[in-house]
C-alpha cells in the first residue's frame, strides 16, 4: 500500500511541559486544599447547627425556594430536602446545605443585606454576631479565598485561582485525566504559550459567563478542558491531529473533533449521574467558543507549529537557502504528490533529503514517490537512505516506513546485505514477526545461509534474547529450533559481516548530504 506523504507532520516536543505543569499545579492544590479545609469546614459546619443558624436561616431558604420563580428553585428544594433530612433545623449533612445555600447567589446576597432576617426579628442580634463568626469560620478556608463567587468583581484573580479547586477526589481525578490526555495534542498543536492562554482564558471567560448568568458559586477547570476541546476541534474537525500522551513518549494521530467528544461525553454522564446542578451548560459553551475562537484568530492549523523541526534537527548553514525556502520545497513535493506528479516530485523529495538526510519525514516522502513509480535506481536510493539513517527515533512514522520495505518491489531492488540490515532495524522496532519474514527467506537458501550465515545467527538471537527476556517461551523455542536446525553449534559461524560503510551511490556533491559512516 502506498501513502501519499499528504500530512503534515510534527516536530512533537516529547514532553508537554505546559500540561505536565497544570497537572502539577492541580494536584498540589487538591491536596492541599483537602488537608487545611476539611478541618475547617467542619468546625464551620458544626458551629452552624450547634449555634442555632441552621434553625434560623433553613425554614427561611425553603420558603424562599418555594415562592422562588427561578427555574433552578425546584431541582434545590429537591436537594435541600435531601440534604437536610426530616429535621430540617438540625439537618442531617450540614456541610451539602452550607454548601447549597452559599450556592445561590441571590439568597446569600439577601441574607447579608438583612432581607431575610431583618432587625424587626427578636433573633436578629444573636444571629447577627453568630453569622459574622460563621462568616469568619469559613472565609479561613481555601475554597472560599480562591473559589469563582460574586466577590471576583473585585477580586479578579478568582477567575483563575477556581481552575485549579477541586472538592472531590472523583471531580479532580476526572478532569485530571482529561487534562493529560487531550493537553498534550492542544499544546502540540497551539505551542506552550498560546496552550496556556487557551486553558487560562477561556476558563476565566466561562467564570465571566458563569457569575452573568448562571446562580451559583463554581469550581474546577471544565470550562479550560472545554476550550482546549474547541480550539482542536475547529483547528482540525474530522483531520487527524498528531501529539502524543502525556505518559507515553510515543506519538499517535486521533480526530480534531475526539477531544471534543470526550469532554461532552463525560458531561453528559455527570448530568445524567448527578442532575443539571453537576453540569454548567452555559460555562462549558462559552469555553469551547472560546478556543475556538482563539483557534481561528492565530490559525493554529496552518501556522506551522505542527511542522516546525526540533531545535537542531534541521541543517544550518549561511551558504545555504533558510528554512522558507526548506518549507517552501516541503510544500511543492507534498503537492506534486498529491497530483500524482511523480517525476516532479521524486525531484523535489530527493532535493529535500539531499538537503536534510536525517528528516524522516523528507526520506518517507521521497520512498512513497519512488514507490509510485517504475524506477527501480530511484527506489533502491529511496530505500537505501532509509536503511542507512541513523537515529534512535522509534516513531510510528519510521516503524510504518521500514514495513513498507517489505514489499517485495522493494526486497527486488536491495542487496541480501540490506535485506538483513532491514531485519536488525525491524527487530530494533520490535517488529519481530515481520524480520522473521525477511531472515526466514534468507534461511531457505542454503547458498546464503552459507554466505550470511554470521548476521542470520546474530539477528536469530536478537530475537531469542528479546522472547527469553519477556518470557515469550513459545516463541523463544522456534527461533531455538532455526538457530539449531539451520547452524552447526559446535563449529565457528562464517560468513559475510555486516557493512559499515554507506554505499557510494548515496554520496552526492554536496557535503551536508553525505550520510556518515556506520560503526
């Protein structure tokens, strides 16, 4: 099968330090935030039954739930019944109805206004001075110094500080691993910096939304993953985006739109587990315009971040055309392949591996135009500077390239010497499956058994030591019964060695493009 080398590949940093660093900064607060507020919050909690507010305040919220023409009234009259138990002045989870009626907005800001409990009331004085230590007793914790209320109007820091809050392990485990799975291909995609102005931004423009419309305090940063998931999903749609995980060093390419599925998916089911009250429809909206905002104001997809070399990877020499002119050539090969121009572009693609031997991404193009064609010299060449690249890369872009060797219109054109250079890079991929292909065809000629003999055994126990070591013993018995079956033990293997020189035919003029000699 041919692939048209149509994609544009990424010069992936390995570690999403951008991810790895919100991460960080999640967890540290999570767990610090677990340790000094609990404490905090249940002393607060006690003191509110103890003290006699919950008695006061309570029958009061219930009555205004239920003369209250608010849409969101019934789903809390529902919940403050919950959480309150029969006995609603001494409820039974005092921190669930602390936490449900600081929530809505209106009645706290009534309540402190003296709208609810006024100074005709006999009780107003005492619990006056019991709400202010109540007050006192939970502005000590953490939640409530950083967590997104009506304060942040005036203190703004707020809409970022509530990202990073978590009041459950299950909430901060969730969003966590959302985190590192789709901020990797965000950050890949956007760069570091435009990656933490997405994730920032757009949860402190959701926090904006959230205190304009809806009625209740928030926490966590959905509305940041949500934005992450709109900036990949209007920079790609349905394009597969490359990245790689933020525990796995091997890149993968998934749909622009599964980041987006993701974070809808895992919203639906908290709403559909936990109620509409799990769920902030209007914030999680305004995040994902937001990325995607974002994505179409600095045109993340075409502005090449996914295309930029690693620092160093590329040749650098005054004498030479800059990498405008590199990009420029990159780009009329792709298109001279997709045109099926193939003369046109074994040109280009040969210019650009002459140019830079060790991009893998040039050397895949040109062996997908030579394989186009009928040329066997521009194949053999194209097959040749593959084999004779060195690198310790193990991408799926360079696995996908050396099994494409395989095919025999490529065995055709490569020396006995390359088909077993290919087997060792096989093996070195763990491929193994496929070098047993290309060494079990050597093996059944008696002539090159003979004349290879010492690389067939070494490749045979590279394959041995590999099975042996992961304790694959079914498969580590038949290379045992080739090693014994093919090779006198007793005697000394002989035979060609391996080559150690690249052959001449790929040297050209220029001096970047000669290949080095292998040890």
């Amino acid at each position: 099968m041919i692939v048209l080398p149509i994609q544009r590949r990424s010069g992936i940093r390995s570690v999403p330090a951008g991810t790895l660093a919100l991460a960080l900064a999640s967890t540290v607060l999570f767990v610090v935030h677990a340790s000094s507020d609990r404490g905090a919050q249940s002393a607060a909690a006690a003191f509110y039954v103890d003290s006699g507010l919950a008695a006061i305040e309570l029958p009061r919220y219930r009555d205004h739930l239920q003369q209250s023409a608010d849409t969101d009234a019934i789903g809390r009259l529902a919940e403050l019944e919950r959480v309150a138990g029969p006995t609603i002045g001494r409820p039974a989870d005092p921190t669930g109805v602390i936490a449900l009626v600081r929530s809505d907005r209106r009645f706290e800001t009534d309540l402190r206004a003296g709208k609810v409990v006024t100074p005709s009331d006999p009780e107003y004085a005492d619990w006056q001075r019991d709400r202010s230590h109540f007050d006192q007793m939970m502005d000590s914790a953490l939640e409530q110094r950083l967590a997104l209320s009506g304060r942040a109007w005036s203190e703004p820091w707020r809409l970022v500080t509530y990202l990073f809050l978590h009041p459950d392990a299950p909430l901060w485990l969730t969003n966590l691993l959302v985190l590192l799975l789709i901020g990797p291909f965000a950050e890949a995609a956007a760069g570091t910096g435009l990656f933490l102005l997405c994730y920032l931004g757009g949860g402190a423009f959701a926090g904006v939304v959230n205190l304009l419309l809806a009625n209740r305090a928030a926490v966590g940063d959905w509305a940041s993953l949500a934005a992450l998931a709109g900036l990949l999903a209007a920079a790609f749609g349905i394009q597969m985006m490359p990245g790689r995980l933020a525990w796995n060093r091997r890149s993968v390419e998934v749909p622009g739109l599964a980041a987006l599925m993701i974070v809808i998916g895992i919203e639906a089911m908290r709403w559909f587990l936990k109620g509409r009250d799990a769920a902030d429809a209007s914030a999680d909206l305004a995040g994902m315009a937001f990325g995607a905002g974002l994505a179409g104001l600095f045109k993340v997809r075409e502005s090449g971040r996914l295309q930029q070399p690693r620092p160093g990877a590329a040749l650098r020499n005054t004498t030479e055309p800059g990498s405008s002119t590199e990009s420029a050539l990159a780009r009329q090969a792709r298109e001279a392949a997709t045109r099926l121009e193939t003369r046109r572009a074994k040109e280009l693609y040969k210019e650009l591996v002459e140019l830079e031997p060790q991009r893998i991404e040039h050397l895949c193009g040109y062996l997908n135009v030579a394989l186009m064609g009928p040329d066997e010299t521009t194949l053999q060449d194209a097959a040749l500077r593959l084999l004779w690249l060195r690198t310790k890369s193990r991408s799926d872009q360079l696995r996908k390239a050396f099994l494409m060797l395989l095919q025999p219109k490529v065995l055709k054109v490569l020396p006995i010497d390359e088909h077993l250079r290919l087997a060792r890079r096989l093996v070195k991929l763990h491929e193994d499956a496929a070098a047993l292909r290309v060494l079990d065809a050597i093996l059944s000629d008696a002539h090159l058994r003979q004349l290879y003999g010492r690389q067939l055994a070494d490749c045979l126990l590279g394959l041995y030591t590999g099975y042996t070591r992961r304790r694959l013993t079914t498969l580590a018995e038949g290379i045992q019964l080739r090693l014994t079956t093919y090779f006198d033990t007793s005697g000394e293997l002989g035979g060609l060695a391996p080559a150690t020189h690249a052959p001449t035919t790929l040297y050209t003029g220029s001096p970047r493009s000669r290949l080095p000699p292998r040890s």
